[in-house]
C-alpha cells in the first residue's frame, strides 16, 4: 500500500498531512500499489461484404466549427482531447453539437454520459436540432461498459463526459478520485490510439483552474482544451492549453445562445461597447488574467474641475493611488494642467485592473476625454509608466498581442521591448508617454 495526494499525484509511503510538492492539506489517500493491469482493448468485428465496409475517415476531420478546429489544430482519428472547464459552462452542450456533426460527416459517434441518462442528452440533442442518426448514446460510469460499447459499436469519435464519472477499477478509490480519473484517461487514451477514435474527454476544472486529477492526465492527451466564461454574459473563449498537433496560441470565442454555441467570427466587437462607434474617453487594453489575455475598456470623463476645494478623482476597478501618480506624470511631462481637472475612471464590464501595464490605457482615456478625441477602434494600447514619463515593458508581450491580433485588432501602441516578427498587426513602440500620445495624435 501506499499514499497519493489527490491534488498533484505525489507518492508516499506514509500518510501524510501536507503535500510535500503542491503544498495541499488534507489531500493523501491510501492507494493499492501498482496500477491494475488493463484490459487489452479489440475492436473486433464480424467479417463484412466489401460494399459495407465504411471508407476511411479522411486525415483530419473537422468538427463543422471551423474557430474550433483551428483551436484543436487538426483532429486526426486517434486523437486525444481533454475538454476542461467548471461546470456549467457549456461542455456538455458543445461537445454534443461536435458529436453530432462528426456523425453527420464520417459515421458513427458514441457519446457516453456519466452524468445524465440518454433521454435527458436526446431531449438537448432536440433543443439543439441535433438528431444524427449516426449519434450513439450511452449512460453509465462503469469503464468496462464503456470499452465494450466501444468494441460493440465501432465509431469513428468517442466522447466520455466526463472524466470524473468514470469508474475504472472497482477496488481503486471513489469515482471522480487522481487514481480513477488517471486510470481512465489512461485507459481510455490507449482505446482510442488502438482503434484509431478521435476521442473526446470531458474533465470538470478545479476552482484554482487546474484539471481535476490534473497533470498525470494531461500528459496523457494530445490536446488540452479549456471552455471559459468571460464577465456574466453568453460569451464563452475556447483556449487552447497544450496541443501537439499546433500552436498553442490560439482561441475561438463562442456565444451561447438557445439552439447552442454558436462561433462569433468577430470577436473584437464584443469589447468594445456595443454599437457606440470611436467615443472620446475610451481605450482598449489587453490585461492578463492568470495567463488569460483580457480586453477591458478603459473609460475616463475629464471635466474642468468647479473649483472649490481639491478637484473630483474617483476610480471604478482602478487603484486610486495608482492613478494619482499616473495625473502627476501627465502634469509633469506632458504639461497637462490636472489639478484643473475633475477625472472620473472605470472599467467597463465590472472588471478590476491593477497590472502596471494598463498605465498606458488609463493616460491614454484620460488625454482622449481632455482632447474630446477618440481613439480607432481597432487600437490597443498597453505599457507601464515610469515617473520619468517613459515607458517601460510588460510582462508577456507578444502573448497580449497575438490574441489582440487574434480577436481582430490592428494596431498596438506600447513600450520597445522585443517581440516577433510576424504578429497580425501594426506595431508602434513608443520610448516615452509622450511619444506614444503624439503617435495616437492626442497632444
Ligand atoms: P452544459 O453543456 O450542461 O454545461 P456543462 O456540461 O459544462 O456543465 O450547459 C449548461 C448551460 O447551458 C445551462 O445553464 C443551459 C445552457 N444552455 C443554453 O443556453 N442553450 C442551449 O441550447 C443548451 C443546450 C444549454
Ligand atoms: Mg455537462
């Protein structure tokens, strides 16, 4: 016998309160040592007349999305994809509307559920219009019934939804455990290369954003996927996290809507107010969220200030102190005479900023709204601002500028750093405030 933490993996061979490489609490089970020996997966069919044999699948399939296939590089049968996000999100949802096209294209597709009964996922296949003959559904969480459905129906794409339902060693822990979860995806992974199915695994992600039963079942896949909400909306981005087929750069943003996620082709125009075309006060700034790339809206309203008492300064989703300093650097260097002024700052959506590298956007909506001049739409802007009014770099440039580029913007005024050659958009690096302010003609 022996312990595992259930959060990283780690093994010992004594109980132990706290985890030694992730730091958990609380999180060893015993576990039986050595893993059991799987059952060798066959897909053994009955002989066939040569007319009913199908044809090849072709060398990449697609899921009908075309943002999403470009997000999973090329599906090829045998491939493996871990399909992450928390519950609710929508994986479910589009991993049927997927199911359902791949059926509707190359044969048969079985999707198994160990969450919901058949009936329940044929009632969203109907919300959804999705009624593909070709479309197998199965309820269970034993993985046995699984491999054996597998071997009975033959698809060309497995989709097991999820992860955390799967029991694949009776004797192993509870269902939804590192051991069991591991073992499926082992298991499972080893079905799929064996038989040549695109398979699809659904897996719920911790709150921390992690893959519960996280990286032994990562290195397990050819792809990892995450589906995210971002602010309250219907909006949902579909990131790529690992993938050994492509870049793994890419995103899809997808909208929820009553028959399904649908893929908004123009991204861009989500985070921009709805509508409102270039207003005066407004700048585009690409924050990082964790390792997501964000875009918020930086607004200002600057006004002359009624001159009593010390002029107006109130922040939504801004750091006061932060944005006092960035005035005087506007006072100073681009003699702006802010004490004048009464400066009132948000940011849309709800969000709270407090990287460094929106100083550039917050100088940038504040001279907009003084100059009552809008900036272009397609326009970012991102960098630190020093006290010497120079601009200084950020963390994760060119990772900020290939997914502005990616949502459909053309042009990112910020500090000289190093970036690549090839970015999908116009580039203007500025060595101080002022030189990017005159680039966006707002002195
Ligand atoms: P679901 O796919 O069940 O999420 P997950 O599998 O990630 O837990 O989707 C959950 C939400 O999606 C649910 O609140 C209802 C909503 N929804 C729609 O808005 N439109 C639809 O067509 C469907 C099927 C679901
Ligand atoms: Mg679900």
């Amino acid at each position: 016998m022996s312990f595992r933490c259930q959060a990283c993996g780690y093994r010992s061979p004594k109980w132990l309160g706290r985890c030694p490489q992730c730091g958990e609490y609380g999180t060893f089970v015993e576990e039986p040592e050595g893993s059991p020996v799987p059952p060798e997966l066959s897909v053994q069919e009955p002989p066939k007349p040569l007319p009913e044999v199908p044809a090849p699948p072709p060398e990449r399939l697609s899921t009908g999305f075309p943002e999403v296939d470009r997000v999973l590089g090329g599906l090829v049968p045998g491939a493996v994809v871990l399909f992450g996000g928390e519950p609710g999100i929508g994986k479910s949802t589009l991993l049927l509307q997927l199911a359902a096209n791949l059926a509707d294209r190359y044969g048969k597709v079985l999707y198994v559920s160990g969450e919901e009964a058949p009936p329940q996922v044929k009632l969203r296949a109907q919300r959804l219009g999705r009624e593909s003959p070709n479309l197998y559904l199965l309820s269970t969480q034993e993985l046995l019934s699984i491999l054996n459905a597998v071997s009975r129906v033959a698809p060309i794409a497995l989709v097991v939804d999820s992860l955390q339902t799967v029991l694949a060693d009776p004797g192993g822990g509870e269902v939804g455990s590192l051991s069991q979860v591991r073992e499926s995806a082992a298991q499972l992974s080893r079905a799929a290369k064996t038989a040549g199915i695109l398979t699809f695994l659904v897996s719920h992600i911790t709150k921390e954003g992690g893959f519960a039963g996280p990286k032994t079942v990562e290195h397990l896949v050819d792809a990892a996927v995450y589906l995210e909400g971002i602010r309250e909306g219907d909006l949902r981005i579909l990131r790529c996290v690992k993938n050994r087929y492509s870049s793994t750069a890419e995103v899809a943003v997808l909208e929820m809507t009553e028959g399904g996620l649908v893929e908004v082709p123009n991204p861009s125009l989500f985070f921009v107010s709805k509508g409102a075309g270039p207003r005066p006060g407004t700048a585009i700034v690409p924050v990082l969220e964790g390792t997501r790339t964000l875009l918020v809206e930086v607004q200002a309203l600057v006004t002359p200030a009624g001159g009593y008492g010390p002029p107006q300064r109130r922040m939504a989703g801004l750091d006061l102190n932060r944005t006092l300093v960035l005035l005087a650097v506007i006072e100073k260097h681009l003699g702006v005479h802010a004490r004048a002024l009464d400066v009132y700052l948000a940011v849309a959506g709800g969000l709270e900023v407090t990287e460094p590298a929106a100083d550039l956007g917050i100088c940038t909506a504040i001279l907009s709204s003084l100059r009552d001049r809008p900036l272009p739409l397609d326009t970012v802007v991102l960098g630190e601002v020093g006290l010497a009014g120079d601009l200084r770099p950020v963390r994760k440039g060119p990772e900020r500028l290939q997914e502005v580029a990616k949502l459909g913007f053309r042009r990112a005024v910020l500090p000289h750093q190093p970036l690549p050659k090839k970015l999908g958009l116009e580039v203007v690096q500025a060595k101080t405030l002022r030189e990017s302010m005159e680039a966006l003609e707002l002195l």
